[in-house]
C-alpha cells in the first residue's frame, strides 16, 4: 500500500476519533436531554463517518474498488441521525413541556405538539 494512503488513512481514523470521543463525552457530561441531543447527533456522527472514509480508503488501496458498503452506511447515517434528534427533541418536548411554555410559532398551524386554540 501507497504511504500516502497510510497517512490519510491514519489521519482519518485519528479524527474520528477525537469526535467519537467527544460526542461521548459529551454524552455523558451535559446536563439536559437538548443539550445531550447534539452529541451523538452531530460529533458521534462525524466520528464514524470518519471510520467509514478511512475504510473505503483502505479497501480502494488494498484492491483497487472502492466498497459501496461503507457508502450505503454513510448515506444511511446521514439520513438517519437528523430524524432521531428530532424524534428525541419532540419526546422531550412532549414530556417535559407545555404549550404554554413554547414561544411562539412563526406558523398558522403552531407547534406540531400542540394544537391552537380555535379562532372565533
């Protein structure tokens, strides 16, 4: 294998690292469950998206293809992970409070949560 596909692999996984490890951390650490919301969302994301590009790096070096395994999981991740922050913040929401205690929405039809008082 080629050193400069070591060092971007190397580099790849070195960096998914450091935001696999702060996602978690962040996991952990924050105090409410909006805060903690964007750990695994955004860093814990980045962290194995990075894994995902050091080992499509990897098989295209060693084989000469490029994987489309780690590609449909990648795409799958980044389908994903926006919806389950959002299916997270709505339960959140739902348990924790009221209509009343939301701003208001820049919308007619409100907060999905809630209904609107009928107009007269």
């Amino acid at each position: 294998m080629n050193l400069i596909f070591e060092i971007f692999i190397s580099g790849a996984l070195v960096v998914s690292g450091i935001f696999g490890f702060v996602g978690s951390y962040g996991l952990v650490k924050l105090k409410s469950t909006l805060q903690r919301l964007h750990a695994p969302t955004k860093a814990t994301t980045l962290g194995v998206g990075g894994v995902l590009v050091a080992s499509m790096l990897y098989f295209y070096a060693s084989t000469g293809h490029i994987s489309v395994h780690e590609m449909l999981i990648a795409v799958f991740l980044l389908l994903t992970a926006p919806i389950i922050a959002n299916f997270i913040a709505k339960t959140y929401m739902a348990r924790n409070l009221r209509a009343s205690d939301l701003p208001k929405s820049q919308s007619r039809k409100g907060w999905a949560l809630y209904e609107d008082p009928p107009k007269p």
